[in-house]
C-alpha cells in the first residue's frame, strides 16, 4: 500500500473508526485534494499545533461552516483554472446539526465539493452528547437511560433526503467496514458535477462503548442488520444498493454496545428492542435489501 | 485636502464605495443583504452581471456564511470583499475572530446601525464599537469620499506582510450610504498602481500541502494572540504611513489615526468618529465666528486604538467632551472609556466627559453640540455628570 495521506501519530482514540475511514477517502481521493475540516475530533486529534498529520492541504475554521469555507475554496480554485478535488470531511454534529445551513447553502449553490460525513452518531469531542444523527434509544451523556428514560426518544435525521432534497447530482451512504464500497463511491463522487454528499457509518469507541478489536465487525453488522442500508444515489435515482443476503437480527448488532446495554436490562424495553427491529426491517423493505 | 472639483460626480454613498471596491478588484464578493448595506452589494452584483468587474459574487444563505465563504477564498490565495451591519456583523461574530486570528487580511465595509433589542434599521455605531476586541481594524469614514478612499487603502494595509489583519471600514448607515453628494470616484489603474495584486505568503497548494487553521494548546495559544496584538500595533505606523501614500497618489489627507480641526488654540474639545464629526464642523465654525475657543479631534483609527497620538493631541485642551453614536450598557461607552485609559497613566489630568448621542438614528444636531459645549464648560467646575444619554425624552420612561 502506497503511504496514507494521513501520516500515524494522530491522537485519535485506539479502536476509532474515524482515521480508518479518513484514509480510506484520501486514498481514493489522491494528493491533489484539499480537505476542510470542521471542528471536532478530526481536527483537534489531527491538528495540535505546531504539529499535523495531514499530507493534503487542510483547513479548519470553525464547527458550523465547513461549507462555506470550501465554498470558497472551490471558487477560488476555479477562478485559477485548477482542478483540485474539494473534499470537506467533518463529523455528524457539525454536518446534521450546527453546520445545517451552510451546507444547505453549499448544496443549493452547485459547488463542486464532496462532504463526507464520519457518522459516529453523537457529539463525541465534548463527551458523547445526543446530536440530531443518534439513534432511537442510544444512550449519550445527554439522553441517559433513567427511570423516566429509555434513552434518545427520537430517530436518527435522515440527511441523505435532505442532502437528495437539494437535487445535488451524487448522495450515498457507506460504512468504514466496506473499504472497496467506500473508495468507489469516493471515486464517483468526485466524478459529480456538483455537490455530493457520502455519510460513512463509523463507530465510535468511546461512545458507544464496545472492544476496540470488534470495530470493524461493529460496523459490517450495522449494514448486515438493516439499520445501515449502502445506498447510492445519483441524479436523484437510486441506483445501488448493497444486498444483504440473510439479515440478521438488531440485537446482535445493538448488544454489543454499551450504549444500548439498558435494552438489555429491563423488560419493559422489549418494546423499544422491537421498534428498533422495525426501523430495520423498514430499511430492508424500502430498498429491497434482500433478493 | 485638494478639491478637483471638475472630476467629481454626484452619486449615491453606496454606489461610491462599490465603485471603490470595483476598483480593489476581489476575486471573491460573498455577502448576504441587509438595510442599510444592500445598495453596496446590489451595485456590485450588476458591476459583475455587467462584465465591469470580473469577481465571482456569491449569494449566500447568511452573513456568517458571507464571512466564512472568504476564510476559504483567502486560504486560495484570492482577494476576498463583504459588507454588512448591525445584526449581520453580530451573526459575524464567531468568524470575526476567526478570520483575525487566521491573519486573513479580509475588508468589509461595516454600513453602522443600531442592534436590537429593539429592532432599529438606523444609524449608530453600536455594531462595531461592540466588535472592537475580535482583532479587526477599524477605520471611521467622516463623508462618502473618505469611505471611498479608506476602502483603497484598507486593502493596502490588511495585505502588508507585516500586517496581515482583516479590516472594517465603518460608514454610518443611511447617512452616508444612501446620501448623494459629490464624490471622486477612484480612476481604476492609478488604484491598480497603489494596490498591486495580492500576495498571500501561503495558500491551500496540494504541491506544498500545508495545515491552517490548526488547534492551539496553552503552550502556544498566547504567543498566536501576542502576534495579532503585535500585528495592531504595527498599523499604528503602517495606517499613517498609507495614508501618506494615498495623499502623494491621489492628493486627499484625511489624517491617518486622528484629524485635527482648529485643535491648536483649543480649549474645549470634542472627540467624535464618523459622519457626525461633519455637524461638529459645522457648529465650531459658527461657534468660532463668536469667538469660542471650541475644537474636534476626529478618531479615525480606533482599532487599533491611537493611545500615543491621542496623548500629544490633546495634551492642551482643558476639557474633553467625547459623542458617541454607542453606549457599553452597564459602563458609559466604547470611545470615552478608552480614552479615559489612555490617558490614566500620562500626566494629562483634562476632565473628560461622554456622550451616548444619536442611538437608533436620533439626529444630532449644531444645536445638541452646542449644548454639549456648553455642558462641557461646565464640567470643568465639576458641575456636570461624566456620562449622559444626549437627548433623553424622559417624559417616556
């Protein structure tokens, strides 16, 4: 293997899915990349200065506006006649949260830019607080589990729709444990003209609590229950999907988590088990995830 | 300052300044629109729509994306341009920092009014008299000419290597920016000569991939506020000195930090910054006409803030009355304050007054700086509180 784009000694946590899968978009990306990061645990764990683990050039200006610094990024290279790929890598806080209305913006305004989105479905850097991309019923510091509580009350944001609902030419969904899936939709994106969106599964040790050698098994289970269907959409149609060929049941899945340990422990959340099992089987269903 | 009186146009505060702007050619315009700053943008997207200036102008979702957008333009290497005011620079706030601490030499126009609670489209200079610690520059325009003429030489100072800091040229909403009045539009390729290209010392390149924007730990996060504070206190020269550049190019002085009217024989003087200064004006004239030893010193540069320049200034006067279009709600406001610390440690023991005057576009007029000299006369007996709200209908509280 040709040398990462990201150079080791980052400070990312043992068992984080994050620099795997930041490596595996930059390989499929190449050099002449320039990446903007918005604030989060790529960028503090990348870039404490006067060190930096980036071989790319890499810009970071604040939590909320990645898009429109890469907006600009993106002019400017235009307006020079260089034709460098864009690519903003940034975490669901800032992509389905905080930074919504810059990247609605990036969206509506045609950049030619890729956002990748690492979904480790919390706000991890400021210890594992709910975002709008946490699960039904995961526990994080700010949706505990308690005697009134059963952990986050609501689904997870559908932001694919929404990155689909601005008719940006490329949307998909991928996971860390799909390296080949995850470079080719790389690859496309990148082929767009315009805006495209590629929200990557990517579990999180400290937050979701599991052992560091069972991350990559974490995330293939995440697909191969339902919960993360791999879709890909390009001009609006959808247009692969990755088969999953007998599912398996959440709870396989969702018991290897610290934070869904509390489903485990009570009867009474048998139900919230089957609920969740019907977001999966919905999935399946949806995007016929099963010849 | 030289009247060339034949080369002047009547035109409108905004267009004059988008004419100014055009003249600064940016590669990248990014703004979002709000009164009283619309009528700039407006007349630079039909410059662009018109081939008359080749920027690309982006329309963007919000002032803070306005702002955000030129943190990736100058980290390309490109000439970056907005403008906003009141809630836009307040909703600016986070990237304000941001961009002074990234060292990105960006220049906005700032078109002055008020912030609400309650909501107020008119003038006064609370926006960015509240945004004086966030690290940008900021330069007081008294007319349209000199906001004109600052916008030319903001971009020369900003993108100095020594400086590197972004800039707000401050012009009072509606008053200057919708007023007409005769202007000397800037002649494009005298403006090309006193403001080459940019030159940016280092720029997002994947052939020489470099990190901005890192994260800095209580190692090393001082020394990076150190060097913008250092970088304020090289424009006190560097201000001065383009201003002087711009008198040899263009034959206009306005001072550089300070200007001075009938300040020699002074005893009262008045401080002031922005359009108001030109009523001041007015009102010494016809108060020097009867014999009143009134003068102003015009604050042109209040970040960063002229300590020296306003010690030797005002060493003479015996009484100081500061008007000012803000207050620092829970302490008199920006400009008296400041000067008050100036002052503290010199030997200049002048009684100093202040004036919250003009708040929410309330007129000031030769008449209230009358009265406010009066007021300051009698402050020299002590008869006179330090701080009042000019004006106030206390009828209504």
């Amino acid at each position: 293997m040709e040398k990462s784009l990201l150079a080791p000694g980052h400070r990312a946590c043992a068992g984080c899915a994050m620099p795997t899968t930041i490596r595996l978009v930059l390989d499929a990306a190449g050099p002449n990349t320039i990446v903007v990061s918005p604030t989060g645990c790529l960028e503090v764990t990348t870039t404490p200065f006067p060190e930096s683990a980036w071989c790319v050039p890499w810009v970071h200006s604040l939590f909320e506006n990645a898009s429109a610094v890469a907006s600009g990024v993106e002019v400017m290279l235009k307006r020079q006649g260089k034709d460098t790929n864009v690519v903003i890598i940034g975490g669901d806080g800032s992509t389905f949260d905080i930074g919504m209305g810059c990247n609605s913006g990036m969206f509506e305004r045609g950049h030619k830019v890729l956002y990748v989105c690492y979904d480790n479905e919390a706000y991890m850097n400021t210890g594992v607080q709910r975002s709008g991309s946490t699960p039904f019923c995961a526990q994080t510091t700010t949706t505990p589990p308690g005697s009134q509580s059963q952990g986050n009350p609501r689904p997870k944001k559908d932001m694919p729709a929404i990155a689909l609902a601005h008719r940006i030419p490329y949307v998909a969904t991928a996971s860390v444990a799909y390296p080949v899936d995850l470079r080719r939709k790389v690859k496309k994106a990148l082929q767009a003209n315009g805006p495209s969106y590629i929200q990557v599964n990517a579990p999180c040790i400290t937050g979701w609590t599991f052992d560091a050698g069972t991350m990559i098994e974490l995330a293939r289970l995440a697909v191969e229950t339902g919960l993360w269907p791999l879709t890909e959409y390009e001009n609006g149609e959808l247009t692969g999907v990755k088969k999953v060929r007998r599912p398996k049941p959440v709870q396989e899945y969702l018991k290897l988590q610290g934070r869904y340990k509390h489903l485990f422990k009570k009867t009474e959340c048998a139900d919230n088990l089957g609920r969740i099992q019907a977001l999966a089987d919905a999935n399946i269903a949806r995007y016929k995830l099963v010849d | 300052m030289s009247e060339k009186t034949a080369s002047k146009k009547v035109v409108e505060g905004s267009y004059a300044v988008a004419h100014a702007v055009m003249c600064c050619r940016p590669d990248v315009i990014s703004a979002y629109p709000i009164t009283p700053q619309t009528h700039i943008v407006e007349n630079l997207s039909q410059m662009v729509a018109d081939g008359e200036l080749d920027s690309e102008f982006l329309t963007v979702d919000s002032e803070f994306s306005a702002l955000s957008v030129l943190v990736g333009v100058i980290a390309a290497g490109g000439r970056g341009y907005s403008s906003t005011t009141s809630q836009g620079l307040a909703l600016m706030y986070e990237v304000l920092y941001n961009v002074s601490g990234m060292r990105l030499p960006i220049v906005m126009n700032v078109a002055n009014r008020a912030i609400g609670a309650p909501l107020n489209i008119w003038n006064d200079q609370q926006d960015s008299i509240g945004a004086r610690d966030v690290g940008w520059l900021q330069i007081y325009a008294e007319d349209v000419q000199e906001a004109v003429d600052a916008t030319l030489q903001a971009y020369k100072i900003a993108e100095d290597k020594e400086i590197r800091m972004p800039i707000m040229v401050c012009m009072d909403g509606f008053v200057l920016t919708h007023v007409y009045e005769p202007v000397e539009l800037l002649d494009k390729e005298k403006a090309r000569e006193f403001l080459p290209d940019f030159q940016p010392d280092s720029i997002l390149d994947p052939l020489h991939p470099k990190t901005f924007g890192a994260f800095a730990d209580p190692s090393t996060f001082t020394e990076f506020r150190y060097q913008q504070f250092e970088a304020q206190q090289k424009a006190l020269v560097k201000i001065e000195k383009v201003a002087r550049e711009f008198e040899a190019a263009f034959g206009r002085y306005y001072g550089g930090l300070l200007d001075g009217y009938f300040l020699d024989d002074a005893e009262v003087v008045l401080v002031a910054m922005g359009s108001v200064v030109g009523t001041i004006k007015d009102a010494i004239d016809a108060m020097r006409a009867e014999g009143k030893k009134v003068g102003l010193l015009k604050v042109r540069s209040y970040r960063p803030f002229p300590v020296q320049a306003l010690r030797k200034a005002l060493k003479d006067a015996s009484v100081i009355a500061v008007i000012e279009k803000d207050v620092s709600i829970g302490c008199e406001a920006g400009l008296v304050t400041d000067l008050k610390a100036a002052f503290y440690n010199s030997n200049i023991r002048t009684p100093i007054i202040g004036f919250a005057a003009g708040l929410g576009g309330r007129d000031i007029t030769i008449k209230d700086i009358r009265s406010i000299v009066a007021k300051a006369e009698a402050a020299r007996k002590g008869e006179q509180p330090e701080f009042e709200f000019l004006n106030l209908r206390t009828e209504i509280l």
